[in-house]
C-alpha cells in the first residue's frame, strides 16, 4: 500500500517473494523487509559500517538508513504483476 515505491510499483500491484534470499549482497535490489514495526518494500543499499539505506523509487520519500539489527529481511522481490 502506498506510493513510495511508484512508479516502479503501483498501490495494488501483487509481488512474488523469493524467502530463500535473505542476504543482501547486490546494490539496489527490490526487498521485502521488516522495519520497526512496518512491512515495507524497499531498494537497499548497503553502506559501510554495517549500516543500510533503504531507498524509496518515489523522489518525494526520504531515505532510511538502519542498522542490520534494526531490519529484518523477508526476501528479494523477484516479480511484479498488476491488474488490468
């Protein structure tokens, strides 16, 4: 729900969730993830020191930048559809 990742992804669109990847290993991936307590999907990034930047495809949202302790990965966005 909502626009942040527009318009790469649309409110509504459905998404298939690869579980096996938890790793992030590859810059500017799609991800599900858990942050605090909101389900998001995200670009990641990672950043030196451990830390990571989840970046929002939509200019008008501001980044995020967690800790690895702070996120939990759900896994890596591997498709996404949309109704007609």
């Amino acid at each position: 729900a909502g626009d942040s990742m527009q318009p790469t992804l649309l409110d509504g669109d459905i998404v298939l969730i690869d579980t096996a990847q938890k790793r992030i290993e590859q810059q500017d991936r799609i991800w599900a993830l858990g942050y605090g307590d909101l389900g998001m999907i995200k670009r990641v990034r990672r950043l030196p020191g451990g830390t990571y930047r989840l970046l929002s495809d939509n200019p008008a949202v501001s980044p995020i930048d967690a800790a690895d302790d702070e996120m939990y990965v759900v896994g890596r966005v591997i498709y996404i559809g949309r109704k007609v």
